[in-house]
C-alpha cells in the first residue's frame, strides 16, 4: 500500500507532458516523389500508398513527431516496365521490404516557417540519419507541408548489380514532400 500511495505522489507531483496537436493527413492532396536522373534526363515518380503519423506543435518542437511508413510496390514512374524493374531486388526489393520509413523526433526552426527534421530514413533495410529541410504554413486548422531532400541511392543498395554505375543513373535522388493536412481532436 506504501508503494501504491508513493507512486500516486509521484506521478501527481510531476509535470504532465503536453502532447504536440495530431495533423490527419489529406493523402488526395497530399505527395511523396522523388526525381532520378537517367541519361541526365529527369526521371519523376511518386509512391501511392503511404502513411504518416504526424504531431507537430512549431512552438514545442521537442513534442513534434514524425512517422511515415511507404509501401515501396505502390512505386509509379507513369510506366509500367520501368515501374516492374524498380521492384525487383536490384532496386527496392519490394518483396524482401514491402515498407520503407521516416521517423523525426528532433526538429529546429530556421527562420519564420522554416525548420528542420533531423530523422532516420530506412530504405532495404539500410538505416541512415537525414536531415529534412521544410516550409510549414499553418492558417487555422490546415497545415501545408513541402520539403525536398537529396540523397544517395548507393547508400541505400537501390540500383546494384550492373544498375551500381552512375553511368547511366545517377547516384543521386531527390525526394519531394508535399503535406496537407487539418489539425485533429
């Protein structure tokens, strides 16, 4: 009983921690891209099917926290041959690794709507820190989200085997984030 009355003191003697506002996204309105590059011609694409679990407070960053799970065989370059070689195992192994995610627990403000994510990103299971660099426009109970980073698809083994040469493909790719999204409950 001692302990029971202890613990109870305890937890009523300590701040409560106050959560960042939950942003439900408008995936109809909302985008995950990226550009490559082949033959130094761009290549676009997107990712369908994804999911993010979003608590963002500008005013409390250390409460901010970001979740994206992509489902990597919703991958769509807009042609279907292309669109079948990238999820084979030479590229996103969409069989061996059908997610690959985003997770950000630290954020910086730059200036104004500006701020930073610093996150892990997890492509094929290769886990690497990034940094992520957005704008955030809040009006009321809307949010509207775009952020851009570059990255290295060897890093992440997308493109191996005899796609490993930047001859062709570049190493680099370039994600693109566009969220809207309405403040919830």
């Amino acid at each position: 009983m001692k302990k029971l009355a202890l613990i109870l003191m305890l937890v009523s003697a300590s701040p409560a921690m106050a959560d960042a506002p939950v942003w439900n996204i408008n995936y109809d309105a909302s985008r995950l891209g990226f550009t490559t590059y082949w033959q130094n011609s761009p290549v676009n694409g997107l990712f369908k099917k994804w999911m993010a679990n979003v608590r963002f407070d500008p005013d409390d960053l250390n409460a901010s926290s970001v979740n994206v799970e992509i489902q990597t065989d919703s991958v769509d370059t807009n042609y279907k041959d292309r669109d079948a070689e990238i999820r084979k195992s030479d590229w996103l192994s969409v069989e061996s690794f059908p997610i690959a995610t985003f997770s950000a627990r630290g954020f910086r403000r730059l200036k104004d709507n500006n701020f930073v994510a610093d996150g892990t990103l997890e492509i094929k299971g290769t886990k690497s820190p990034v940094l992520l660099p957005f704008t955030l426009e809040i009006s009321g109970q809307d949010a509207q989200m775009k952020g851009e980073i570059s990255i290295s698809r060897l890093a992440f083994n997308v493109g191996e085997g005899q796609w490993r040469s930047t001859d062709f493909i570049k190493e680099e790719i370039v994600i693109h984030v566009q969220v809207a999204a309405r403040r919830g409950n």
